[in-house]
C-alpha cells in the first residue's frame, strides 16, 4: 500500500525517538484500547510510522515555549514520518491536517518544522497539476527563451479602472509580458472588479488585436467561493487569461476548485507565507509547502527574489526556485515568481545560481521610473537577462546594452 | 467611513513608530507614485493609517531572522493600525490577506503578531455569525445549564463504521450529548464517509426515538468544496445535526461556504492553530483569529483545556474561552469546545476562571475507561460540572459523588 512520508526539523527535550514516536502516535490513531481482535491488524494498517530519526545538535535554550528539559538540553533531529494513504486517500485539506495539524501544539516538542513530503504515485493519476505552467503560460504571451516580464500597477490601492487601464495600456506599448493587480485589491471602492476588468481588457485585447500579442493580466479573483468562481467566468468571458488567488488567505479548498476550471492561468500569491516559514524551528518549509499547490493546480507561484527586500536570504531564494524546478510527477512545471525588489541587475546572480530562464520576472520601478521610460524600462529587463543567460556581469552588460546600463545608473546604488 | 483597526506585538531594530509606518505602507497604497490630480485624497482615502504606538521593552537578541540592529538593540511595542473598509468591503480573504499578509515578510520586523482586530458596524448586516451557536446547539441535544459533555472516538483511525456505531450506542446509551470524528478521519479505507453516517445515524436516530434527545454527532467533512457540500448534504439528509470542518485545512473560503447552508451545526476544528500561535512574536492570537471565523459563521470553536496535555497555558485557555464569551455583534455566541486531556477533575478550575458553563467539555478516557463503565464516565462529568459550578474544590465533589470520586482514584494521579 503506497505511503506519505513527512520530514521534519525538530526540538524536543525528550530523546528524539521518543518524540517521534509521540508525534506518529498523535497523527495517527491516538491510543490504541482494545477493539476485539483487530488491534494489531489496525495499527499495522494505520499507525503512523517512524521511519527514520537523525540526531543533529544539541542547544540549551529552547527554540519555542514547550515542556521543560530537566537536564536543560535541546535535543535538534530530523525525522521522518510516513502515512497510508488509506488513512485519507485524495483529501488535501486531510492530508494538511495530517501532515501539519495537532502536531504542533504538542508539548514535547520545542520546534516543529514540516521540511519536505513524499508523495504517492497514485497521485499522479488523482491530480492533473497545473492546467498551464510553464509551458502554458508561455503559449499564452508567446514569449519563448527568456523570462516573462511583469509588473504590478502602483498605487496597489486607489486607482480607478481607467486611470489603471490607462496605465496598462503604457506598458503593453511598453512591451511588457504580464501584469498583476496588488493581492490588496480585489474590488474596492473605486475600483469594482468587473469595471477593472472591462476597462484593463477593453486594453488588453486591443493591443493583441493590433501586434498578435496578449499581455496576461492576473486579475486578484480571492474571495468567497462563489464570488471567485463569477469573478472567473468574468475574466474568461472577457478575454483574460490569468486569475490571481492569495492562496493562504482562500485556503487549500477553495484554490482547488478554482484550478480545477483550468481555463485561466492561476496566478498563486503566497502572502501571510512569512508567518509559516519565518522561523527557523516552526512552521513549514518552501519544500512542502510548494508541493501542495503544485497538486492543487496552481500554474504561477511566488518565490521572491535574489537580493529582495523582504527578510528572505538569497540561499533560501534559490532553494525555492529550484524545488519548482524539481519534476513532479508528469505535470507541467510551476512558473517560479521572482519579485521584490527586482530590477534587472539581480538577473545575472539569479541565472547563475538556477541556470534557467523560466521564470515570471516581476519589476515594478524598474520598469515604471526608468529614466528612459516603461519601454526602455522593459527592453533594460530583456537586456539583463539576454547578458544573464550570456554570462556577463552586471557590468559587462551595462557596458553592452544602453538601456540597462541606465537601469543601473538609477537603481544600481542600493 | 468605517474603518478596521488591527493590533500588532511587534520587535523591530527601528523606532516602532518607523517600523509601523513601513507596516502600513506595505499593506495599503505601496508606494504613491503622482497620479494627476489625486495623489493626496488617494492617500487619505485608501492608505493604512497608524494609530498608535505604545513603547515596550528593549531587547537584544532578535525573536527572529531579519534585519540586523546597528547598535544590537531591538524595541517591542504595541501598535494600531487602520484600514478604510472602501479597501475591500466584505471579503475575508482579501481582509485576511490585509491584516496578515505581506507584513510577515518585512525585514523591518524581527518579530510580529496580530493580536486583535475591530471589525466594523456593518459587519452585522453583511455577515449572518453562527447559525446555531451556543443556543442552537443546546436546543439540538436538549441540554440545559452544564456543558455539553462529548467524546471523541479512539482509535481515531481504523474502526470500521459498524465498529464506531457500536461505541456511538454505548455512548449515548450512558447519556453523552456529542461525540466527533477525529480530524484525521474523514473517509478512510475502512471507514467511507456515508459508510460510517449510515451506521453512526442509525444508532442516534433510534435513540432519539426511543427517548427524545439527539446525540450530536460531527462528523469531519473536510476535503474539497463539492465533496464537502455533499457530505453535509448527506448528514443533512439522514438527520444529522453537526459538522466539522478543520478550518485552517480547509481554509477561509471552503469555510465560509460551508458555514453559509446553514443547516448543521459546525464544529470547526482549529488543528494547525498551534504554528500560527505558539511563537510569542509570530503569527496571531487568538483574540484575532476567533473573530475571523466568527464572522464566517462557525458554531463551536476549539480552545483547548486547562491542565491540557498540549503546550498551552492555562491562562492562554481562559483568555481564548473569554474571547469567546466576548458579545460580537447581535451574533449567537460561538460554544468554546473544551478538550485535550480532561476528565472532570479540572472543570472547578475551567468554571472559577471563566465562569460559565456555555462550553462543550470533551472528555475521551475519563469517559471510555471510567471503572464503573462509560455511562458512569459521563454522569461523573455531570457531577464535576454541577460541583464546579456549586464552588466545590475537586476533593469536596470526590466526597459528595460516588462516580466523580471513581475518576479522581482513576485519572487524579498526573
């Protein structure tokens, strides 16, 4: 019978086998009492197993209030956890409930970080994956061996849908690939979704009309079920192609039912992210967390960005990008979204260290407040990524490319 | 215009007051770029405000990973700050993504926690709050002036459903007024969801019949949206009264759908609470999160139990169930599920602090392996609750009732 297995960073003033153990026993049936004659059969079949426990280092000041070490040590391991998959079959929300449910509120543990998950083949078969991925969303903006550019229109909030179309309709002349709304707005008071849609599309469409190309605009569809699944059906109607989703804020069911339309590209914005990843003893790590919207469908999903402005270090960065690039199952690839802070002349340091182009490059000033302008703004991007992919440095490309080269003069400081 | 105002904890190597400001522009306008004409009524009408900021402590060792303090101190404060509702009007999500979104990725913050929210006034009108709640739930299973006592069935995983149904006709048998499904089962390979509501529904509805009163059984309906609206569907139609719904699993939308049929009773289990709590300086009290889903409309609420076995203090426990108890609107109380651990012997405890008895006191040991049988496990609850509220001290009701006596010998040794 195909299994889950979890691995977890932990800390626990107990001997780390012990606390594994606890934490299987939670997860899984909870106490065994006698039920006639089949206690062993049952928990053969659907106890949670300790498959492996790797001691790391020991500390004297606990990571996170828990029980008390009576000898004042902190014992650190990794430890594997698996799961059948008869205790829950194809059930995400079960399986999130498993995997990160009760366990962290057990006492025995100082620190619980769920770091990976190993999932079965048979999900395979379950779940489609992305609708469009990588390769989906490049048909959709035709943009072949480099990274998609894409901005998000500022003031995130304010704007009314034609001052915002208006906007739009400059960096579609710009050249730009894809752009998104702030995952702040949804319809607010002076910009109502439908009316931003009609007016971004009425954009949108003429432009693809004219130069064959159709910029990808996210439009932030979270909400309510039924007010994402209209807002959906809008988009489709209108001639859109990507929707954007707060994933964490719509929660693991009401993402799958939007990625199951799989008529839009789902743009997966990963706000309230820092909350579960932050700390380096609690919560979830990239690794796992990304391998459940990747079964749940999302096509586009944030990583931030080499040098960002955010807390996140550029080696946790890298990681991200390449557990999406990691093959998983026989679906589409998820689109990496680099962002924060981004203006080109990390694409060199991104390139080297993820050796790919597929990726949603996200710029906001960069592209708006180049002196030159939004086009030269977006052609500067091109140009850092044509010089990434051709090994320059930062240097070497401004040197090459005019365009960039004032990129760095106005950014570069920093 | 109505306004949302959230409460942080946060640790910053900034002046607090700075370090809220970046808060406020980050989850509100971002950047104001000159729009013509309306840069300044933008900024009044759709930028987060700070409203206060109260000075605590000084540290100087950072909660957590972020940026570097040049003269090694870190400052604690309180601060306040508000939204316009013309930001997103009645959308949890994008709400939730407002209060708890991008702010935990600043790196202006080495620790930040939501401790509490005010919803505005006209939340009454758009959001309905529980169906049932505290009322509804006691009129369900006919218990008056005590605490609905409830079970949870072990093994939590593996019985099949004629197995459950038979532990579910000993319980109500001896009088129990809730038993639940654990979190971890939903359908599993030996226990189908409608396998186990045939059985389960049987037993109760026959002894509804046979004496009027109702057990309440939740049954965990969690998984993706049209299955989870099926299996209610499903309760609904072989007389079931309740639900359960593993909220942060499932996730705010899925919720809220569900919450909105409005015909059973939901049981919202908080598994995974304690990654979003556990941190001192990370994530999100309770106070904060209870009205989220207050407002999306659960009926019973988990809050763990004092002297539980999990990591929570007892004066966390007492400050959640006083959340709780707090009046929201003109909504029907939510019912504080109490459980983890107990079996009677801290109810004096639960009812000195809190002083109520509008809770659902879930006990699973001091019911099952009570030495005079499960029906004395219960009306020993019964008499824990009525000393308790009488203002006995657990060795006064020992003395006064014969089963409540027998958990003291069994369960009063840790």
């Amino acid at each position: 019978m195909e299994r889950i297995t979890a691995t977890y960073y932990i800390e626990t003033p107990l001997d780390p086998e012990k606390a594994a153990a606890v934490l299987a026993g939670e997860q899984s049936s909870g106490t065994f009492i006698a039920v006639p004659g089949e206690t062993e059969e049952l928990k053969q079949r659907f106890a949670a197993r300790v498959e492996k426990v790797t001691p790391l280092e020991t500390v004297t000041t606990p990571a996170m209030p828990g029980a008390a070490s009576p000898n004042g040590q902190y014992h650190r391991a990794e430890i594997q956890v698996s799961w059948s998959i008869e205790n829950f079959g194809y059930n995400l929300p079960v399986l999130t409930s498993t995997l990160q449910g009760n366990l962290y509120e057990l006492r025995q543990f100082t620190g619980l970080k769920l770091m990976d998950i190993e999932l079965p083949a048979s999900y395979a078969q379950h779940y489609k994956g992305p609708a469009f991925g990588v390769k989906g969303c490049r048909q959709l903006t035709k943009v072949e061996n480099r990274p998609l550019i894409g901005t998000i229109i500022k003031p995130s909030i304010g704007l009314t849908p034609e001052q915002t179309a208006e906007m739009v309709k400059t960096l579609a002349g710009a050249g730009i690939d894809f752009i998104k709304d702030d995952e702040l707005l949804s319809s607010s008071a002076n910009s109502s979704f439908k009316g931003r849609v009609d007016a971004i599309m009425k954009v949108i469409n003429a432009h693809a009309d004219a130069t064959g190309k159709k910029v990808m605009y996210a439009f932030n569809i979270s909400g309510e079920i039924d007010e994402m699944l209209q807002r959906y059906e809008y988009i489709v109607k209108s001639g859109g192609t990507c929707a954007m989703v707060s994933i964490n804020s719509v929660g693991m069911a009401g993402v799958k039912k939007i990625c199951d339309q799989r008529q839009l590209a789902i743009h997966a914005h990963r706000n309230g992210w820092g909350m579960q990843t932050r700390h380096p003893l609690l919560g979830i790590d990239f690794r796992a967390y990304q391998k459940l919207w990747r079964v749940a469908g999302v096509d586009q999903l944030h990583v931030n960005g080499i040098q960002n402005k955010f807390w996140e270090s550029d080696d946790s960065v890298v990681a991200s990008i390449k557990a999406l690039q990691t093959p998983f199952y026989d679906h589409e690839s998820v689109l990496p979204v680099v962002s924060s802070g981004q203006w080109g002349g990390q694409a060199p340091e991104t390139y080297r260290r993820t050796n790919t182009v597929d990726l949603l490059y996200m710029a906001g000033g960069g592209i708006m407040a180049h002196p030159m302008g939004a086009a030269a703004g977006v052609v500067a991007l091109q140009q850092a990524w044509q010089a990434a992919v051709d090994g320059l440095s930062v240097e070497q490309a401004a040197a090459k490319y005019k365009e960039f080269s004032e990129s760095v003069r106005q950014f570069g400081k920093k």
